[in-house]
C-alpha cells in the first residue's frame, strides 16, 4: 500500500484578499510543470484552500515528491491513502492498515481528527474519532490517546471516497513563481551567484540571467557548467533564458587601458552596464548577484557602491549578510554545489591583480574608465548583438 494522493499545504498570510487568485493560479501552474516531468499522470483540484493532487495507479512517488519540494509557496507536502467508500467495517480495517504502514509499531501518542462532507455517511465526525480512536487502541499495543498535544494526527476526510493522511513533509515555503516580476541575475560558475537566484526566485520572481565568458581564457566547459548551473536552478525558477556575453574584447581593453588594481571593479561595471541592458530590453525589474559584504576585495562596501555607480535598476543581493559557509549550506541544499566547485576557470580569475584596490574611489574610477575612449561603447553594443541565448529547462540534456 501506498500513498496516491497529496494534500498541498499553503501559506495563509500571502494568500490574503485579491492576492488569493494570483498566488493560487501561479501555484498551481508551477505545480503542473515540476510534475510534467515525473512518470505519472497527475490531477490538481483545488479543495478548501489547499489543494490535491490526484496521482493515476502508476507513478513515481520518490520523483513527484523531490518535484514538488522544489515549488515555491508550498509549505507542507501530506501523502494521502485513498480507500473506497465501503461501509464502516471496511474503514475500521482500512485505518489500521494505514497506521501499519505509517507507524508499525513505534510508541507513539495520537488522536484522529475526522472532517465529513459526505453527510449521507452513518456517522458524524465525533462518532468517527471516537470509533477510530477506539479501534485503533484495541489494534495497536504501542499506542496513547492524547487529544491536545498528540504526536501523530490522522486526519480522515470521508468524502465520495476516504482519504486518510497524518504526516506533513515540509515544503520549500516562500511564493510562487510568476508573482513576483522578472529579475536579471548576474549567473557565474561560482558557488554564490545560483544561491541568490533560487533565494529570489523562492520570493516569486521569474529568472533571466547573464553569463560573461572571455573565449579563449575561459574555455567552452566553464561555459557548460554554467549552463549545468542554470539548468539545476531551473528545477526551482522554471525556465528561464541564459545570455552568454562574449566578454574578452572589452576585458582586453580594460586590461591594456586601466590601471590594475581597479580592473576587477572596472570589469564589473562593465558586466552591471551590460546585464542591465538585456534586463531593461526584456522588462526585468531588477539585477540579482551573489555578493556579500566584504567576501573579496571587489565587494566591499566602497567596492559595492563603485559597482552600484553605473546602475539604474535596483540590485537586489539576496546573500549580502551571508558568511561562506552559509552560502556553501544552501548551496548544497540546493544541488548546486558540486558543479559550481568543479575546477573550471572564470573569466575574473585571468585578469585579477595582485593587489586590487579594495577601497576604490567612484570618482577615481570614474576617471580611469576614460581612458578606455569611444571604442568601448562600440564593443559593449557588439557584445550584446552577438550574445547567444539559451533556453534554460529542468531535464534539459
Ligand atoms: P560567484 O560565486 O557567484 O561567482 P564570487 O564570490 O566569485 O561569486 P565575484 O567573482 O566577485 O564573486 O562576483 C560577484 C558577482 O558578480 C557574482 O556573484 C555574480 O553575480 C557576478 N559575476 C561574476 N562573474 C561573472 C560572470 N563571469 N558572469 C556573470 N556574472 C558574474
Ligand atoms: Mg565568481
């Protein structure tokens, strides 16, 4: 026996007013595509202000379990056993096989909590928790009442069939995709830059993302595993499109016409400058980068602002109060974190000084940008008409 059934659980707060219909459509949208690529034919009905999802005979529990643990606004996730109407006898055998295969024989304490729509059903709700609670007592030697703080609930719904549940898998939490607006993330190979995508796709954004590589200093694998990246970020955002820049010209440039110590901070001007212009062409409501204060030279706070400088859109950095190792946790929690440590080279790694400023001056390298002539206009146009955009899907090869 097993569960065929699930119960979503959503959260009561963001579902307040007119918001209800929006959080609730994008639920379920986001929903039927984690499940469009499980083996299984599944049904969302919406029920009471939660939703079910009717699994066909054959289908992949482990598959549509992982799937829906990767949808954003689902708080719990209760696998539901599903048993005919037939009479009360049936369901006082049913229960017990429920608890079997739920609890077997753990010490545990437990109430059953019934809830009937089917009023035709012999008896009312109190009579079934009493009756339930009763047989499932006399089945089970390891058991207790206890109605107040019991460990385990069994929830039994009679309806046109009885559909008994009692544990609560928790789900990813935060809102829907598609309720947010569309955000611009800044996606490297590193460990940080996915991590804040998924944290703002989890608030409901919609993802787009840019990727800066420098041919031939970084070769076509980094700019796979960046794909691969985005790819495992999509099983949470949904598809999204992936810019791959071709950044050497303009990093050569700055390489030959700045100073080195300022050439990182220049550099990322120049990916900000560009990441807004795909952003602003495809109505994104923002930019998204992985940085945390004080992490490297280029993300101080002096650093941030000389980078923040060149930008209309907000920045939104989702991990700025990070440590490391925290990001590394969510990384791994994520599945992001063994592609992003694999040892392939970044375009900033090339060009790094041996002593960037950490302390730059916005006006300073305001200054040092100049030097850079007319010419470097003509290269930032060049490099967005030749981006290749890719289209990012869950399962993709
Ligand atoms: P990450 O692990 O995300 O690469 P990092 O600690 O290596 O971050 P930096 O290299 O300073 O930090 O980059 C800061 C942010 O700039 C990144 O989080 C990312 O958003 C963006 N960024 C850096 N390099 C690139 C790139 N090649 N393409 C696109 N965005 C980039
Ligand atoms: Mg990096």
């Amino acid at each position: 026996m097993r569960a065929s059934h699930f119960l979503i659980k959503y959260g009561e707060i963001a579902v307040k007013g007119k918001n209800r219909n929006v959080f609730e459509d994008a639920l379920r949208k986001q929903m039927r595509i984690a499940l469009s690529r499980v083996d299984g034919t599944f049904n969302i009905e919406k029920r009471s202000g939660r939703f079910f999802i009717h699994c066909e005979d054959d289908f992949d529990y482990d598959g549509a379990l992982a799937a829906l643990q990767k949808v954003f606004g689902i708080v719990g996730i209760c696998p539901v056993y599903v048993f005919e109407d037939e009479g009360v006898d049936t369901l006082k055998k049913d229960v017990c096989s429920f608890w079997r295969e739920v609890y077997g024989d753990k010490e545990m304490t437990f109430k059953v909590k019934a809830r009937r729509s089917n009023k035709k059903y012999p008896l009312d709700s109190m009579q079934i928790n009493m009756l339930l609670g009763e047989v499932l007592l006399d089945e089970f030697d390891s058991i207790k009442v206890d109605v107040h703080h019991p460990q385990a609930t069994v929830y039994v719904e009679v309806r046109e069939k009885i559909y008994i549940y009692s544990t609560i898998i928790p789900g990813a939490g935060g809102m829907p995709v598609g309720t947010a607006g569309k955000a611009m993330l800044l996606l490297s190979g590193g460990i940080d830059s996915p991590v804040a995508g998924v944290r703002i796709a989890k608030r409901g954004a919609n993802l787009e993302a840019v990727y800066f590589h420098a041919p031939p200093y970084t070769s076509e694998r980094a700019k796979e595993k960046v794909i691969d990246l985005a790819r495992i970020m999509s099983e949470y955002a949904g598809e999204f499109k992936l810019h791959v820049v071709n950044f050497t010209e303009i990093q050569l440039a700055i390489y030959e016409k700045c100073p080195h110590d300022e050439l990182t901070i220049i550099m990322r001007r120049y990916m900000m400058r560009i990441a807004e212009m795909f952003a602003l062409e495809s109505g994104c409501l923002g930019l998204v980068t992985g940085e945390s204060i004080g992490q490297v030279a280029s993300q101080t706070m002096q650093s941030l602002r000389a980078t923040n400088d060149v930008c209309t859109l907000p920045v939104y950095r989702p991990l700025i109060g990070f440590d490391k190792q925290e990001i590394i946790d969510e990384a791994e929690r994520i599945g992001t974190f063994e592609t992003s440590i694999l040892p392939y080279e970044d375009c900033c790694t090339i060009f790094v000084a041996k002593h960037p400023a950490t302390k730059p001056e916005v006006d300073a390298i305001r200054k040092s940008e100049t030097a850079l002539g007319e010419e470097i206009d003509q290269m930032v146009k060049s490099a967005v008409a030749s981006a290749e955009t890719i289209r990012i899907r869950p399962g993709m090869a």
